[in-house]
C-alpha cells in the first residue's frame, strides 16, 4: 500500500493540493495522512508551566477537531479512501521530514503559493524546504490548480540514469498510465551540438527500450536560461506534470547548486511538479 502524507495549514492553498491528490492516487491502493504541525507557545512570562501546558493541551485539542472535521467533509466526496490525521509540534518543515522518514512515507503531496524576490531568497516556502530536504518524492501543486486529466507529462534530462528512479516510481499511480512524456534537454551553450544530438540519441534508445508500451518524445532546445525555457515549452505544449529529479550529494555546494533548478521551477511553475530525489550514480 503507498502512504501519502497531506501537510495542512488549513488554508485554501493546501486543502487544494489535498484534494488534487485523492484523484491523483485514485485507484491505487492508497493510505493518506493529513497532517498539521504547530509550534507550542511557551514562554516564562506567560503563566506558570502547569498553565502553558494546559494551554497546549487546549491548541492540541482544537486543532485536532478542525482536522477530523477537514477528514469527515472529505470522506463525503471520497467514501472509499483510507484517510488518517495526525497532529504534531515542532516547525513545519522539519517535523514533515522526520515524520515521512519515521513512517516511510512514499510521496509528500503539498500546495505551494510561489514566491519571488526578496521573499523567495530569505523566506521561500515549506514545500521548497520539503522539497530540499525530503528522501521521498515530493508533489507540488499550485494554490490554484485544479486536478485534470494527465495527458502530458514533462522531464527535463541530462540524460542521467537516475531520471528512470523517478519514472519507475511516477508510473506506480494510474493517473500517469497513458500520458505521454516529453523528454527536454536545454542546451545553453547555443544550438546542440553534435554531443548533446548523439547523447539524446543515446538516451532515447535507452528509454525506449525501457519504457516500450509508453508515449515518448525527445526534444534539444536552444537557451540560456533553463528556468524560462523549461516555463515556455510547458506553456505552448500545454504540459499537466513536470517531473524532475534531485541527486543528493556530500557535498553542500554541489548539491545546493545541483538542487537550485527544481527549487526555483517549485517557487515558480503554475502546473504540478513532482521532484524525486535520487542517489548520485
């Protein structure tokens, strides 16, 4: 059975990706947790211990009414899923990651409201810390975006071995089954070289031998910035899922630079992105 872990802050935000992700995992054997962590308030200068505590109590005990009322409007619409709720303490993005490793959850499904600037550089959002730090695959789904059908699907490549960990796990759920997925190199040193034309030819025997019963196509592109081409061909194709995959690595640099790409197409995109981490090859 997949475990999928639904954070909720309660906002509309959230509650869409809640929703996106029951009809993405339709069909599946499935077990959702909607989750919803909280910071305690506790502070010498308000009350005595036994009175902050009995204060804590009291949060914990709400929220925990607002989340089984958040499960029991959902079951309405979705009888015949598994949903259980858990509340925790501690700081969002943290205690997410501690709570999907702890429980081996298989996919994170989180909204995400963008960000940019000043805002983007110093706050961010949880779901791009998830995204970061998460072992697990991660979904994003933007505050807006309503669940349609998944009729293209978009991974961008270097044509690294590891994009394979992501497909083998994104066609687990029905949803994707007959998408037709759209393999993008950008090349930003100008037009494509003959290098990049002989490994995309590579790359694509490889995953046609692979992935034969599956809608493919290969596609270079010419740009210099990855970010904004990626953004103009999910635009014109009309793309309903980015996939992309993050390695991790020893080092802090080389995985803060590695990772920059998909954090920045999370602050940014206005369809779904689901980012797989995957061990350096």
């Amino acid at each position: 059975m997949i475990k999928i872990l639904l954070p909720t802050d309660f906002s509309k935000a959230s509650v869409n990706a809640i929703e996106y992700a029951l009809k993405f995992a339709s069909g599946n054997k499935t077990k959702f947790i909607l989750y919803h962590s909280f910071i305690p308030f506790d502070s010498s200068f308000y009350g005595s211990p036994e009175f902050r505590k009995k204060e804590i109590i009291k949060i914990e005990q709400e929220l925990k009414k607002r989340i089984e009322k958040l499960k029991t409007k959902l079951l309405t619409n979705y009888p015949d899923f598994i949903l259980e709720t858990f509340i925790d303490k501690g700081v969002e993005s943290r205690q997410i990651i501690s709570y999907s490793t702890t429980n081996k959850i298989d996919l994170i499904i989180m909204g995400t409201t963008g960000a940019s600037g000043l805002k983007e550089v110093i706050i961010g959002s949880v779901t791009v810390a998830i995204i970061d730090k998460s072992d697990c695959p991660v979904l994003a789904v933007p505050s807006n975006y309503k669940f349609k059908s998944i009729e293209k699907m978009m991974m961008p490549t270097n044509y690294a071995l590891h994009d394979l960990i992501a497909l083998k796990f994104l066609f687990q759920f029905s949803a994707t089954n007959n998408s037709n997925i759209q393999f993008l190199h950008v090349s930003l040193k100008g037009t494509p070289t003959l290098k990049d034309t002989e490994l995309m030819e590579a790359f694509k025997k490889t995953i046609n031998s692979l992935l034969k019963k599956k809608n493919k196509e290969f596609c270079l592109h010419e740009g210099n910035d990855e970010e904004r081409s990626i953004s103009s061909i999910v635009q014109k194709e009309k793309i309903d899922l980015i996939v992309m995959t993050t390695i991790r690595r020893q080092s802090f640099i080389d995985r803060f630079f590695n990772s920059s790409l998909t954090k920045k197409m999370a602050h940014h995109t206005r369809i779904p992105l689901m980012a797989v981490p995957a061990n350096e090859i």
